[in-house]
C-alpha cells in the first residue's frame, strides 16, 4: 500500500513539477532582454535628437551640461561598436565611446561635440539582480506545493486499498472481521459496505459449517450406539472385536469433530494461567498413562488464556511428538514478550512437502500411521485453533538427522509482563 501511494504521490509530483518548469522556461525566454544591437538603436536616434537640438539653440531640452571630458569608467569595445553602428544606420556617423563605472553599474555613451562631449546613460534592460534566488525560491515554492498536494491526493486515491490492507490485518481466527465503519467519501463507504457484506456472508458461512459439522457428530451417536448392541451379539469373539475397533474409532471422529466446532464457536474464558505448572501437570499425566515424556528446566511464565481449551491444545501437541516420535521432549523459555514452547522428538519426521498440510483436519502423512495408532486427525487442527484464537502461533519443522520440533507461541501475560 505505502509502495502504491508513493509511487502515485511521485508520479503527481513530477508531472507539477515538470509542468511548472516548461512554463518557467518559456516564461524566462520571452522575458529576455532585448539583443544589444536592438537596445543601441533607440539610443543612437536620442543622440541624434540631441545634437540636432543643440543645433537650434534649445538648451533646456538636452539632458546636460557638456563636459570636457568622456565619461570615467572602464571602456566597453564591444558596446561601443554596437553604438556606432547604429548611429551610422539612423544618421550621420559619429564617433562614440561606451565606457562602465562598476560591475552593476549602468552604461553611459559619450559623443564628442563642439564644445566638449556629450554624456548620455544607455538603459539597462538586463534582468533585475538576484533573479536567480528569486528563480530558485519560486521552484521550491512550487515543489512543497506540489508534494503536499500530491501527497493528499495520492491518501485520497489509495483510501479504498488502505481500508482493505487494514480489513485483512483485522480478520479473527474464525476468517470473520469486525465491522468497519461506513464513513468517510464515496469511495470509502463503498468498500467498507463491500467488506461488511463479506464479512456477514463468511460468518454465516463458518456458522452454517459449524452447525452442519456438529448435527452430524451427534447425528451419528444414536446409530453408532444401535451397531455397538448389535456387535455384543456377535458369537464369534475375534470378528466382535474388530466390529467394536471400528465403532470406537467412528466414536472418536465424531467426539473429535464436535471439539473442534466448540473450539472455534466457543468463548475463550482467558484467566492467567502459569505455562510452567501446566506443562508440569500434561507431562505427569502422559507419564501415568504410560507416554515417555521428558521436562526440562520450566521457568515461571503466565499467559493469558482458557485453562482448559490451552490445555487440550498442548497436551495434542505432546501427545503427538510421544506417540509418533517415541518420546517427547518439552522445553519453555520467554523470548521478550511471547512465550516459547518447545516440542521435540526423534521420530520419522514428515516428508518437506506435507509440512504444510499436518494442521489440516483428518490428515494423516501415510496410512500406515493410520493403523498403528488410533485417532481422528483432528488433534493438531485442534490445537493450532484453540492456540491462534489465544494471538499465538504453531510452527513445525524437522530436525537433523531426524525428528520433529513442534514451536509454540504466545502472548505473555500483562500482569506477568
């Protein structure tokens, strides 16, 4: 978004900013003085005039008193050339001499007459001093304009894409977002309408999942209840057992199922909750039950959390690395503010290309996994549901030469922070 805007404040600031140069440019060179050869012109026909005045007697009209001597000042050859040739071209040649008092200071023509010689000033029709500054503060002027305006109407423009960018970072772990307000330009209104239709429409959807997913877990209890009464009657006691495995595993499915729609339909409950003691208690229970589960040194460390949603979350997580990795190894740390679980294990691993897809619900790497240990697949669905609705994270990666590391993340506690 940041990268849109500028691009658009940039591509205004640069088409302001070439236009006011062009127009600077052309300005400049019609507004240029004129040629010398056209300023000496008027300046010859004035000494012409004079002399001829002189000639009649009318003393009031000429521009001075004579003088004895040429102007002081440094001669200017060229000037002076200049002025000759325009006294020979609008009169009787006279001989002329164009001298300069100063850097900045005016041209004066002096014109040998009888009696002595004849000063006149030649007009300086060259810009006015300093007019580079002027140039330059006028071009900045027109640059702060140009990106402050540029700028506003690049927000402007890009306000419908801001409001979207700033719609995704707000959507929940359900896949919903909360309602945006529906204020500000056309545009504006227009989008946050579009999202809030959106918004309605996946909640609706997940809500509809959700009740579909659930009915059918419990819809399967009353005739998976029928088959097992029927299977205690099977006289032959191997053929019973295997009709009795299958229905618990169904049990197991639907029960798995029916966790994971309360798990994102249901609230929260978060209370500070010590990570340390936790882990402590999911480690001595996997023990019990015969799972070989190993702790290392806990620090003290509080989320804010439901008691027992988290605890389902990482007792999955252990379970997983001890049952198909041969053991687990549980580590915690706090890396700043977020609270770091460490899985380990040194089982198989899972192939690079199914890393992706081991949070998925019912997904199991091999189907020979399948059969040697029991379950729905649901248990790491479950897990990185219950987790992410807590602002945490789930990552899984293999370890060298082989094993698996399952990282856990979450937000520390305030009160612990």
């Amino acid at each position: 978004m940041n990268s849109l805007q500028t691009r658009i404040a940039a591509l205004l600031i640069a088409a302001i900013v070439s236009v006011v140069l062009l127009a600077s440019f052309a300005a400049t060179w019609v507004m240029q003085p004129p040629a010398p050869q056209a300023t000496m012109a008027p300046v010859a026909r004035q000494i012409h005039m004079t002399i001829a005045l002189m000639g009649q007697g009318r003393d009031s009209d000429l521009p001075g008193p004579l003088q004895a001597a040429p102007a002081a000042g440094t001669p200017d050859p060229g000037m002076t050339r200049f002025l000759r040739g325009a006294l020979r071209r609008t009169g009787a040649p006279l001989d002329a001499l164009v001298t300069r008092s100063g850097p900045r200071r005016p041209l004066t023509a002096s014109v040998p007459v009888e009696g002595g010689w004849l000063i006149l000033q030649i007009p300086d029709l060259a810009p006015p001093p300093g007019r580079w500054k002027v140039l330059a503060l006028w071009l900045a002027l027109i640059v702060l304009g140009s990106a402050a305006i540029s700028i506003h109407a690049a927000r402007r423009l890009t306000r419908p894409l801001q409001l979207l960018e700033d719609a995704v970072d707000r959507v929940g772990p359900d896949g919903t977002l909360e309602p945006i307000p529906e204020t500000g330009s056309g545009e504006v209104q227009a989008a946050a309408k579009a999202l809030n239709r959106l918004s309605g429409q996946l909640r609706q959807a997940m809500e509809s999942r959700m009740r579909l997913v659930a009915a059918a877990g419990h819809d399967l209890r009353t005739p998976m209840t029928r088959m097992r009464l029927r299977a205690e009657f099977i006289e032959d006691d191997p053929e019973r057992a295997k009709w009795l495995s299958d229905l618990e595993e169904l049990d197991t499915i639907a029960d798995s199922a029916i966790r994971l729609v309360r798990e994102e339909v249901g609230p929260a409950g978060a209370l500070p909750l010590r990570l340390d003691r936790l882990l402590e208690d999911i480690a001595a229970e996997l023990r019990s039950l015969g799972h070989p589960v190993e702790t290392a040194a806990l620090p003290a460390v509080a989320v804010d959390a439901g008691p027992i949603a988290l605890k389902r979350a990482l007792r999955n997580l252990v379970v997983n690395a001890a049952t198909h990795g041969g053991g687990a190894r549980v580590a915690l740390a706090r890396e700043g503010d977020r609270a770091v679980i460490r899985i380990e294990d040194d089982g198989p691993g899972v192939p690079p290309e199914l890393l992706e897809r081991i949070f998925e619900p019912f997904f199991r790497v091999d189907l020979a996994r399948r059969k040697a240990f029991p379950g729905a697949g649901l248990g790491m669905a479950i897990s990185r549901e219950i987790v992410e609705r807590h602002g945490g994270t789930i990552t899984v990666r293999n370890r060298r030469p082989q094993g698996l590391e399952q990282i856990c993340t979450l937000p520390c506690a305030l009160a612990d922070g």
